[in-house]
C-alpha cells in the first residue's frame, strides 16, 4: 500500500477535499463495479452505491448514512455515469429512514471489492498477530495504524476505532502478564521489592530511579567510580541474572523509558502488574546503560593518559637541529685550535663523530611505555574494581584470560606474578611482565611506596579492555 493511503485508512466521513488523482484512484469503477452500479433501479441509488464503492476503496470501512457528502464528489460520480448529479448533501436525505435499503448497498459494495466483516477466527488470528507485533514494537499508538494497514490488506472492514484499541488493550494486558509472569519465575518476590527501591531517596539524589538515570557530565575518574557503584548495587540486587528471553531489547528499551519519564510518586499509583515489569525493566536498562557508559569512558580514560605521556615525551625528547648545531659548534671550535697537532685533532674530532654516531635515542612508543610503568596507580585502582565484573567475549580473548589471572592474584592477595606467564597481550608489553618487578606484589609492602605488577597493570590499560562488556549487559541501543 502506498503511504499516501494511510491517512484515509479508517476514516468515517468523506474529506472536504480530494484532489483529482485521488478521485480518479478511489472513485473511478471497474467494468464488474459498473454492472453492480446499474443494475440499481433508481439513478439516486445509482449515485449512493457508488459512492459506497468508492468510500470502502478508500477508507476500508462503510459509510453511515448521516455523512455528509461533498458536492465536488457528487459531481464527479454523476460524470462517471452520464448522470446529472442531484442537489442534496448527505445520505440520509437520499434513503429518508430506509435502513434495509442501506444496509443492502453497504454490503453490496465491500462485497465486490472482496471485503468482508471480521469473523470469529479471524479475530482470534488478529489477536495472535498483535501479540507477535508486541515483541519487537510494544507502541500503542504505532500499532494503531499498523493494525489498520494489515485489515485493509487483508481485506477485513475496519471495524470502529473503539474496537480496535480494545483489541490492543487485550493483546497488550496479555502480553504483558505473560512477561510479568516470566519474571517472577526469574527473579522470585524479588521483583515486587524493585519498584520500592525505586521511590526511595538515593544519596543526594531524590530517588534511586533518578540516580540511575543520572548521565556522567564527563569523562573522570570521579564519574566512573561512581558508574561502578551503579553496577556493584544492580550485581547486589541481582538483575544480572536469568534474565527472561521473552523480554527483547525493544521491549526492555520501551518499558525502561516509560518507567523512567514518570516520577516515581506517580509510579506507585500504576497497577501491581505493570509497575513490576517496568521496574524490572528499568534496573536492566540501567545495568546495560551504565556499563556503555563505563566501557565509552574508560576508552577515553585510556587515549587521554596516551595523549597526556606522548605530550610530555614530545617537550622532553631532545631537538635533532640543536644537537647537530651543538656538534658543528664542537667541530669549529677543534678547528680553530691552532695549538692542537694534526694527529691530536684527527683523535678529537673521531671521538665527536663517534659520540654522535653512537648516540641513539630511545623509540618514541618505549618512552611511551616507560613513563605509563611508571603511573600505575591509577590503572590499578580501575582494574581493582573492574576484573570483579564477569566480562565475557564470543570467543578467547586475552585480555578476559588476564582480567581471570588477575581477579585470582586480588582475591589471594598474591605479592607475585604466576610463572610462566600465558597471557598474550603484545611482545612489546612482555619485557615489563618478565622483568624484576614481577615480585614485588600487586599489593603494598612495609614501605607503601610499590604497587606492583605496574608492567601488568599499564599493559591491561593499554589493551584492548574498552571493548568486552559484561555477560547480561548487552548493549540497549
């Protein structure tokens, strides 16, 4: 169906206005609609069965006698069939009370267009059908004009509008115990006690639905810490787990955000049934919205710290144009050294030219990872908390096998790394994890001063960590 046609789907009068392409599309006949037409005895009736053919076209309903019909379409009906139009503006002039009259031309005309009232099973399969549209498109009012569009195509007279909205009502009261009885299998009393929580006051925070709805302004360590704080009490409340299949994405995502543009005081009032999926619904998209959160920022952690050290190493490597103006200045100066022999310039002056030959710099990327060793600390306070959350990846991925290893090391609270070492997390790292500092403990000696493995710490900040999220928290969007 063409989308132009949406708009008149339903309808139950005739539009004041109609353009000639939409009178020539919607009220032009067939050779098997003109025989119906004539074989009315009286040319007014001639005029109303037309009318009634051209108005089911359009709309998918039948027209009421009491409509007013438009004078411009009386016109165009009676140029269709040589007829001078009649001077009259509705229907129920024409028929003066002969209900059986209408009744008859009604069905006459969705007859021979196909159409036919809805009948018991088929509302049965029209009820099935609005449940299978609820799974991925839980919108009312979109569903409203889709249930239209498939009557029609169907060709099923489009009942009243108030019939219909009871049929979504219905299938959505349906669909919706269902869900809500999914997750009290899942998750037990449990899920009552989640729309409480909710209206409860959180900190500075008026309610803990408005905290958790809370986006971070910015990118700091300050506004990541209290992301994993979000995630710690959704882990305690246990949303993470046995989450129902039922309840996709799409209608996670819906149920979230109607829970969530309502105050928590106006929450309380909703229905048992609805209140406890929402809720539930709500703690889910939290936990899948903090983590993107987490994972975003915590990339962006990462490429600042890159950016800040590459930044300080740039200021402090050593200008190849001052040290070649340095080595001619040495040169010039032997050279106008009249008490220097010939044999004793020769030596100094190979002496320079070896100096400078043998003078190489360290690379840019291993003063890069030289100076993330040695600010560690804040790697580690990150990864303290984040290998507590279970990441998951489709397949073996290193960086999971570290953030297992390491998990071990703080649990046992270890003052060494195991040995060998299995992890892959790039040849370049791997001198930092074989060297010395190996033993001197993930956790603080008498001294205070070393937090250690740092090599492991900054090779976990430098891998590709950002990009594995915890199992249950797939993405919402």
């Amino acid at each position: 169906m063409d989308h132009w046609r949406l708009a008149y789907l339903g309808m139950r009068q005739i539009p004041q206005e109609l353009s000639e392409f939409e009178l020539a599309t919607f009220f032009t006949y067939s050779p098997e609609e003109r025989t119906l037409i004539d074989a009315r005895r009286s040319p007014l009736y001639r005029f109303a069965v037309a009318v009634h053919i051209g108005f089911i076209r359009m709309t998918g309903r039948t027209l009421d006698a009491c409509k007013q019909v438009p004078r411009f379409l009386w016109a165009h009906v009676g140029a269709q069939g040589g007829v001078t139009p009649p001077d009259m503006g509705t229907l129920n002039a024409l028929y003066d009370g002969r209900t059986d009259t209408l009744s008859n031309h009604q069905m006459l005309a969705y007859q021979v267009l196909g159409f036919s009232p809805m009948a018991e099973h088929q509302r049965r399969y029209v009820t099935r059908w609005l449940k299978e549209r609820l799974t991925g498109q839980p919108s009312r009012s979109e569903l409203f004009h889709e249930l239209k569009r498939w009557l029609y195509e169907h060709r099923i007279l489009i009942p009243h509008d108030r019939a219909l909205k009871r049929l979504i009502s219905q299938a959505v009261a349906t669909a919706e115990a269902a869900l809500a009885v999914a997750l009290v299998r899942a998750y037990g009393a449990s899920v009552d006690t989640w729309g409480i929580s909710l209206a409860r006051p959180h900190g500075d925070h008026t309610s803990l639905q408005q905290w958790l709805w809370a986006v971070p302004l910015r990118t700091s360590t300050h506004q990541m810490g209290e992301l994993f704080d979000k995630v710690e009490l959704l882990y305690k409340m246990g949303i993470h787990r046995n989450w129902p299949a039922a309840c996709n994405e799409a209608l996670l995502r819906y149920y979230a955000r109607r829970c969530a543009n309502r105050p928590p005081s106006v929450s309380k009032r909703v229905a048992q049934q609805p209140r406890r999926l929402e809720a539930a619904c709500f703690l889910r998209y939290a936990l899948c919205a903090a983590t993107d959160h987490l994972a975003t920022m915590l990339r962006h952690w990462i490429q600042k710290s890159v950016n800040d050290v590459r930044r300080l190493i740039e200021a402090g490597r050593p200008d190849p144009g001052t040290q070649m103006r340095e080595f001619a200045t040495a040169v010039k100066a032997l050279a106008a050294d009249e008490t220097l022999t010939r044999e004793a310039l020769c030596q100094q002056l190979s002496a320079l030219a070896d100096a400078a030959l043998n003078r190489r710099a360290p690379s840019r990327a291993s003063l890069i990872r030289a100076q993330l060793l040695s600010r560690h600390r804040q790697a580690r306070a990150l990864l303290g908390r984040l290998v507590l959350l279970p990441f998951a990846a489709l397949s073996a991925h290193p960086v999971i096998e570290a953030l297992a290893v390491l998990q071990e090391l703080y649990a046992r609270k270890s003052n060494h790394l195991p040995d060998p070492i299995t992890i892959r997390l790039g040849r370049a790292w791997q001198p930092a994890l074989d060297g010395e500092d190996r033993h001197s403990g993930p956790w603080p000696h008498s001294s205070g001063v070393r937090f250690s493995p740092c090599g492991w710490h900054c090779a976990m900040a430098q891998s590709s960590l950002s990009t594995a999220l915890p199992s249950g928290a797939k993405r919402p969007s």
